[in-house]
C-alpha cells in the first residue's frame, strides 16, 4: 500500500511539466578546454531564487538508443527526461550535462566496455570538471539560489558524482557552501579507480541507491566506500534494493517489468524528493 501511495504522489507531481521542452544551453567544463551542452528543464511557473540540481548521464550518454544520429532535447533518454520534469515540477532548475557528445561521444559506450574508454571521459578526473563548469554556470544566474544546488548522478555519472564530492582531481576539497549542497547517487561504479581505496569522505551529505542484483557493478563494493565513508565522519547512506538491476529507475517496460525494479523506482524516487527538499530547502506541491 505504502509503495502504490509514493508512485501515486510521484505521477501527479510530474505532470504540470510534461509538456515543457528542455532548453539547451552551453557553458565551459572546469577542465578549461572544453564547452559543454546541458538541457535546463524550468518550474512552470518561476519564482525569485530557485534551488538547481545538476544532473550527470551514465556511461550510454545523455540520449536515448534510439537517437539515430540526432542528438538533442528531442533525443533525451526517457530516464533523464522524467528526472528533469520531476525536478521542475517540484520547483527546480535542472541541468542535464551532457560531457560525452561534446568530446565525440554522443552515443556512450556500450555495457562492459569500461576498461576500453577514453580517458578523455573518465569518471575520476574528467567528468567531475563537467559538474564544477555546471555549478559555475548556474550561479551566474539570476534565478538561482548559489547556495542550494544539488548534484545527481547515474551509472558512470554517479561515479563522477562520488568523485566531484571528494573533490575530482585539480579541484581543492570544496565546503557545502563553496560546493555542491547535498548529492544522489544511483547504482554508480563504486571502485573509483582505487583513487579512494585509502579511504573517502564527502564534504556535502550525499545518498546512495543501488539494486542488489545489479548486473553492471557491485553494490557490495558500494557498501564498502560508504562504510569508509561514514568512518571518516561523512555524511553519507546507502540504500538497498533486494532483486533490483542496474538502471532499475528507468521508465522503460524493460526495467519496470520487473517488480523489484518498480518498488525500487519508487521508494528511491520518494527519497530523492525528500532529501533534496531538506536539504535545498525546495517548496512541495
């Protein structure tokens, strides 16, 4: 009952914003060299100051499988889509950042092709530069509150996410205040390649959320940065999902066939709102 009650909420939530088109946009990375293109996805109805969340694709990029070539607000992938309205819906700014299609990747990397990527988009001491230029970006507007933006992360993205709140390679260890205000990380690649093996602490309270039946990277290697992390005094917290797979909150037929797949969806959806509403203190409908 609990769990068809949230999947309710989340439905009406979304839909004020469905018919709203992603803008794109451009602003440099924080590597100095390369410029970026986001999608911001706008409240409805706008209102002085609002909290931003920046949002950091997985290794498939930002754009559906089926994109054929075209690569633009059109071609989103249906995950980062329904994120992006559900942040506006819930009133505030998204940024897509989309880091591979700007190097001459638009199309991602296929499934367990991690060791053969370039290292042009890796997710330690690249990737994490993109959500930086994202950040920098977004407080130079005025409709943003510069102390109250979030980052979010998928995948390969949730990797750069863990990465950008240890501060990514080239960037002194931020506050909350200088940094990012609070961070959601999905079923990222929590190995980090070994940077933070010697232990790993976020500077911003951070959530984690990974299926334990993830076929793509290991929860339990998850479970143990976390540990580290909350050692070290981080705020930090993983939740687990029993029989989720990787990608579990997409809202595709092909994830959410899978029963486990839409408890998960839900209940991580739930959390997400919550958390990013106590901590960037967003108005609820």
């Amino acid at each position: 009952m609990q769990i068809a009650k949230l999947a309710f909420m989340v439905t009406a939530v979304a839909s004020p914003a469905l018919a709203q088109e992603a803008e794109r946009v451009t602003f440099p990375s924080a590597d100095g060299q390369t410029t970026l293109a986001g999608y911001v996805f706008m409240p409805t109805t706008p209102s002085g100051r609002m909290p931003a969340v920046v949002m950091m694709h997985g290794r498939a990029g930002a754009y559906s499988s089926a994109a054929k070539g075209r690569y633009d607000a059109s071609t989103m992938s249906q995950r980062h889509r329904m994120w992006g309205t559900l942040w506006a819906a819930n009133g505030y700014v998204a940024v897509l950042v989309d880091g591979f299609g700007p190097r001459g990747y638009p199309a991602g990397f296929p499934r367990f092709s991690y060791e053969n990527r370039p290292d042009v988009v890796n997710e330690v001491t690249v990737r994490p530069l993109d959500a930086y230029g994202a950040l920098t970006w977004l407080r130079t507007r005025k409709d943003i509150a510069p102390d109250r933006i979030g980052l979010q992360g998928w995948s390969n993205g949730g990797s750069a996410t863990l990465a950008a709140m240890a501060a990514g390679e080239g960037l002194a260890p931020p506050t909350s205040l200088q940094g990012f205000s609070a961070a959601l990380v999905f079923y990222a690649g929590c190995r980090l390649r070994g940077r933070f093996d010697a232990g790993y602490r976020p500077y911003a309270p951070s959530r984690v959320f990974h299926g334990t039946a993830d076929e793509e990277v290991s929860s339990r290697r998850c479970q143990a940065l976390v540990e580290s992390g909350r050692k070290a005094g981080g705020d930090i917290e993983i939740t687990l999902y029993p029989g989720a797979t990787h990608g579990f909150d997409d809202p595709g037929p092909a994830r959410q066939n899978l029963p486990a797949n839409r408890s998960a969806k839900d209940d991580a959806t739930e959390r997400a709102l919550r958390f990013f509403a106590e901590r960037l203190a967003a108005p609820r409908p």
